[in-house]
C-alpha cells in the first residue's frame, strides 16, 4: 500500500521534472522500505516542485497533473451532489405536469447515467483477456499484470462503494424520481476515474496497446453516455422550472463530470493509439 502510494506521489510532480529526475527517484524507492515519512517527503517535494516549477531545467508552461484533475473533481462532486438534489419534490412536480415527456426523459438519464457506469467497468475485462494471453509468453507484460493486480485490488473498495451508491440510488428511488435521474452524473465520473489507473499502467507495455485503445473507445462511449444523460436531466430541469439555487449546484457537477469522462476517455485513447503505433516496429508484424 506504502509502495502504490509513493509511485502514484511521483505522478503528481511536474512533468519536466519527471522527465529529469523521475527514473533516478523512482530507482532510489523502490530500493528501500517505503514508510509513511516517504510518501509525505514525496508529497512535500511535489508541492515544492509546482510552488518553484519554473527552476526546473526545461520545464515549459505550467500544466496541472491528470491526477490532480480528476481528484480535485471527484471531491467536488461529492460536495456537490446533496446540494444538487435538494428541492427535488417541487420541481420533479412542476415537470411532471408537462405530460408524459418527464417520467420518458427521467428514465433515459437514469438508463444512459447505469450504462455508462456498466461499460466503464467492462472496459477493465478487455484490459484483462489482453493480460492473460500476454503475461504467459512476456516478462515485461507479467510484471506489469502484477502492477495491474494490485493496483486493482487497492482500487476494488472504492470502485465498490461507488457501484453500491449509484445502484443503490437508481433502484432504491430514496430520492424521489428526479434524484435518481441526477444521482448518475455525480457518480459516473468518479468510477471512471477510478479505472483509468489501470489501462495507464497496462500502456507501458506495447503488446497491451490495442487492448487498450479497445478499453479507450469503451470508456469513450461511457463518456458519450454520460454527456448525453446530462442532456435529458437538462431539459427536465427547464420543464420543471428549477431556481437559480437548484440548477447552480447541478449544472457546475455537470461541466465537472462531462469534462471529467473526457479526460479519462482521451488520455486512454492516446495511450492506446501510441501503443497501438509501436507494434509494427517491435514486432515486426502488421497490427
């Protein structure tokens, strides 16, 4: 655990410096016992490098980490996402009076909100027969499946608790009709950023890459999924005449969901494409 928290605070340091000293502190890590005091000076050492980014030797404009995206946006969204269901009963009543249209757009935002999260975690299953016939007859895939393992069981808690949440949610209509229409959009893109970890680590070996671009293309449509469920919820928004204290929670965990999904479908797709390119050259085959 000590270990997968020290390697994931090495992510967090600025590219440039990554590019200069990442391999000689990773080397340095992974040849000692990693204690709590490693991960903090690893953490103080990535602030540090971001609050003095521009003495770092080739160090270009200054870029926030993926990492630092998605957890920053994870965070805001479970803020978000009691204040963006209160008021629920008026306005679920006020587009309901608009006919039929309501309870069809409420049951395709909860429909697109579960398929998203559904194909988000199939898309590991592809990553995972890739892993099983490669780790057979390759090191470099075999130590990298072993990364992937344990990177998985660490991440099984927390994916589990978001399955637990947004089904329990959708099926348990706790929070009226309109709750379960919106619970999936402030859900979703936090279980997708919970799987990118995975086809990240798995694009270090190149006979992964098209696994991975196919775990990409996946995660895309779950991106397109939830973009589209946030569509309907809009709509039922506006037939329910939703004040400016409802629709402000709601809309600011929509803009951070929708661009939390496309980050995590595109840097998954970049990966699996690059991967996908270095085949021939390795190989010697056409892929």
């Amino acid at each position: 655990m000590l270990r997968w928290l020290a390697e994931a605070a090495l992510r967090l340091y600025p590219k440039a410096w990554r590019e200069r000293y990442g391999d000689e502190v990773g080397d340095l890590v992974a040849a000692r016992p990693v204690r709590p005091r490693t991960v903090a000076d690893l953490l103080a050492g990535a602030a540090d490098a971001w609050l003095h980014h521009r003495r770092i030797p080739g160090a270009g404009p200054l870029r926030v980490p993926l990492a630092v995206s998605l957890v920053t946006g994870g965070f805001l969204l479970w803020f978000l996402w009691r204040p963006g269901l209160g008021d629920l009963s008026g306005v679920w009543a006020r587009a309901a009076a608009a006919g039929p249209i309501a309870g069809q757009l409420r049951g395709t935002a909860t429909s697109l909100f579960v398929a998203a999260g559904v194909t988000a975690l199939l898309s590991l299953w592809q990553l995972g027969s890739a892993v099983r016939v490669h780790s057979f007859h390759d090191q470099a895939a075999r130590t990298t499946a072993r990364r992937m393992l344990r990177t998985a069981g660490l991440l099984a808690v927390p994916v589990a608790l978001v399955v637990v949440l947004l089904l329990g949610q959708s099926l348990g209509q706790s929070l009226g009709p309109l709750g379960t229409a919106i619970t999936g959009g402030f859900f979703v893109p936090i279980l997708m950023a919970l799987v990118l970890p995975l086809p990240l680590i798995a694009s270090a070996v190149p006979a992964f890459g098209p696994a991975v671009l196919a775990a990409g293309r996946s995660l895309a449509v779950a991106a397109l999924m939830n973009g589209l469920a946030w569509l309907a919820v809009a709509v039922l928004l506006v037939l329910g005449q939703a004040s400016p204290a409802f629709v402000t929670p709601v809309a600011a965990g929509a803009l951070i969901g929708v661009s939390m999904t496309a980050l995590v479908a595109g840097r998954t797709l970049a990966r699996g494409r690059a991967g996908a390119v270095d085949m021939p050259s390795l190989s010697g085959t056409t892929v």
